[in-house]
C-alpha cells in the first residue's frame, strides 16, 4: 500500500487535536495530566506516540474515545475527528461512535475481555454493533474467519474458549480480532506488545501493519519501544510530563532528535547488537502533576538547561518539513 505524504497528510489529517487540557482530583489536589496537547493524526498513517511511564499516553488515548475516570474535573480543548469534534459530543451521541468509527486495542487484554463472555461472544458482540441485521450464523462465521486473520490455530475450538483459557498473546490477538470487525477509521493501539515475548511481539506488529492496509484507517501505536515504533509507524509523537516535546515524520525525528529529551530516550534503547555494559537511564524523575514548573517540563532533568527554559514555557517551533519541537535551546542556542 502506497501511503499519502507526510504534507498531504498534514493538509487533511483525520484528527485534529488542538489545546487538549486533562485535570483530575486527587488526594493531593489537582493533578494536570495534559497541558495543552496540539497534534494532528494523517489519514491512512500510523503515529507512535512515546514516552516515559507517567508523561500521559494513555491518558491522551482516553480522552479520543472519551473513556475517562470519574475523578476528571477538566476536560477542554478540541479532538476534530473528520469534522466533528468529539469533546462537543453527548455521551450517547460518543457511544455511537466507539465500535463503530473509532475502536481501542487495551493495553491488559485479560482486564479488558470480559471473563463471563466466550471469544465468539466478543466478537459477535462487535459485529453486531457494526452491522445490526446480521445473523448469528454469519456473525460466527466472521468470527471464524477473523480469528484465522489474527494467525490463532484452531480458530473453531478457540471460539468457545473464555478469556482466562487462552494466552496473554492470544488474547491480545483477540482484542486485534474484535478491532479488524469493527473495521474503525481509528484504531488506538496502547501498548499493545506489553509483557508478550519477542516472538509474539513481532506477529501482533505485522497483524496491526496488515489491519492498516486493509482498513486504510489511520492508528494511533503508543510504546515505550523506539524500536517498534521505527519499524511500524509513519509519524512520531514524543510526550513528557503531559505535554508534546516533538514531533514530525519518524525517519526524520529519529535520525535527527532535536529536543534533549527525545535524544536521552533514545540513548536509553537497548541495542541487541552492541556490547553488554551498564543501562542508561535519564536522572531525575517525571515532573508531578500535582505541582507543574512554571517552564520547560523537562527543565530539572535536562543538562542543557538554561534560566530562561526553568521560567519560560516553550512554544512548538518549525525545524523541518513536518517537524516540530518545543525547546527553548533551539531558539536560543546560546
């Protein structure tokens, strides 16, 4: 499959995101899970969204299917989904479209499945809410035919099995199934590869490259892996401490990482083929959401900074086709 270019894919992504501010009560007071996220998802593109635990994926992957805990005091801001922005939706007018137009693949594949439910159930369930009329014969035999389409042998003994009979890959394999029927236009894929052995792994990456080219949707891949997010995605999307500090076409941002943080996430990548030797690791800790800085989020961890990046918040800045990152370094490198 032919991707559209990365400029033709700016000029009319799917997904518009524009100030996306999340609050949530806790404790300890408010916490500010995302501040201000502005991020556009191509058509037909897959964008790898990465960072460290706590710089607020997942919570950005909540707020495109609006699947939120109760304790959210804030939501604002606006998710343009072809036109529409979800963040003005009624609940019941957002439940029409999961399922149908947008769909998760759930990080915990075994809290996500519904332990009551057999495999057919799930899957019957999705196709029922994609195509009402159709009947139970048909929707088991769809079932069938996705569960072969996921690599899962014995896809007819399977179909009877429940969530806590099969393996975690199998399960996750089944989350990919449910996904491939509902047959989104999104498809938010978090963490999906989490705990699964190297084997495994690579089988679901080549299961999500080929939904990709047979939906021609658009994915949205959240990892903590740089290496498979190289190899699957099209776009990237760095975030620390609920902000976007890069982002721009994959190739480009890895073999040129501007900010300082996308740059020690990368020298903390394993890399099977060099020599053992001690783990890098970034100093410091993930900023509190309790008790944001005033600057740069990255500020107190970053070698490279200066007063003004600990006072100033910085803007996203152009520094290529598509490129753009949020340091203050760049427009002042003195």
């Amino acid at each position: 499959m032919e991707h559209p270019s990365n400029t033709e894919a700016t000029a009319r992504p799917l997904v518009r995101i524009r100030g996306l501010q999340l609050e949530a009560n806790t404790p300890r007071g408010t916490a500010h899970i995302l501040r201000g996220i502005d991020l556009d998802i191509g058509r037909g593109r897959i964008v790898g969204v990465v960072g460290e635990s706590g710089s607020g994926k997942s919570s950005l992957a909540s707020c495109l299917l609006r699947l939120l805990p109760a304790n959210i005091t804030r939501l604002e801001g606006r998710v343009v989904f072809d036109g529409v922005d979800l963040l003005g939706l009624s609940e019941a007018e957002m439940a029409g479209w999961r399922g149908r137009r947008l769909a998760m693949i759930f990080q915990d594949p075994m809290s996500a499945l519904n332990p009551l439910f057999s495999v057919a159930t799930h899957l019957a369930d999705v196709l029922r809410r994609r195509h009402p009329g159709i009947s139970r014969a048909q929707a088991t035999a769809r079932a069938r035919e996705a569960l072969v389409r996921v690599g899962i042998a014995d896809a007819e003994l399977r179909l009877s099995a429940y969530p806590h009979q099969l393996s975690g890959g199998m399960r996750q394999r089944v989350m990919i199934a449910m996904a491939l029927l509902a047959q989104p236009d999104l498809l938010v894929a978090d963490e999906p590869t989490t705990a699964l052995d190297a084997t495994v792994e690579a089988q679901i990456v080549d299961l999500l490259e080929g939904l990709r080219r047979g939906l021609s949707g658009s994915i949205v891949f959240i990892s903590h892996h740089l290496g498979l997010v190289a190899q699957l995605c099209d776009d990237l999307c760095v975030m620390y401490a609920g902000t976007v500090v890069e982002t721009g076409p994959v190739a480009q941002v890895l073999a040129r990482p501007r900010h300082p943080y996308t740059r020690a996430l990368l020298e903390c990548e394993l890399d099977d083929a060099a020599d053992t030797g001690p783990l890098r690791s970034i100093p410091g800790e993930v900023q509190d959401p309790v008790a944001p800085s005033r600057g740069c989020v990255f500020a107190p961890r970053c070698v490279q900074a200066t007063e003004r990046c600990r006072t100033e918040f910085p803007m996203p800045m152009v520094v290529g086709p598509a490129h753009r990152v949020a340091c203050l370094l760049l427009q002042d490198p003195a």
